[in-house]
C-alpha cells in the first residue's frame, strides 16, 4: 500500500512548499490529495 495523489495518480511523495505539504506533480496540497492504494506486485 502505497499514496498517490487522487488529482494526477501521481505515485510520488509530496514535497515542502514553504510551511505546506504538495504533490511533486500538480501542486495540490497533499492532505487534501493523497489517496492510499494497493501496492501492484510484478
């Protein structure tokens, strides 16, 4: 299990922007975007 976040399926942490918490991607604030989802296992 793993987040992404809902907005852009991003499967990459969030980064610091200022005081807040984003996604890497498309700047969402990650409380409100991350999702958690199943890990897929090859």
């Amino acid at each position: 299990m793993h987040y992404e976040c809902k907005f852009c399926d991003s499967p990459f942490g969030p980064a610091k922007s200022g005081d807040d918490l984003v996604c890497r991607n498309c700047g969402a604030e990650w409380e409100a975007a991350k999702v958690l989802v199943e890990s897929e296992e090859d």
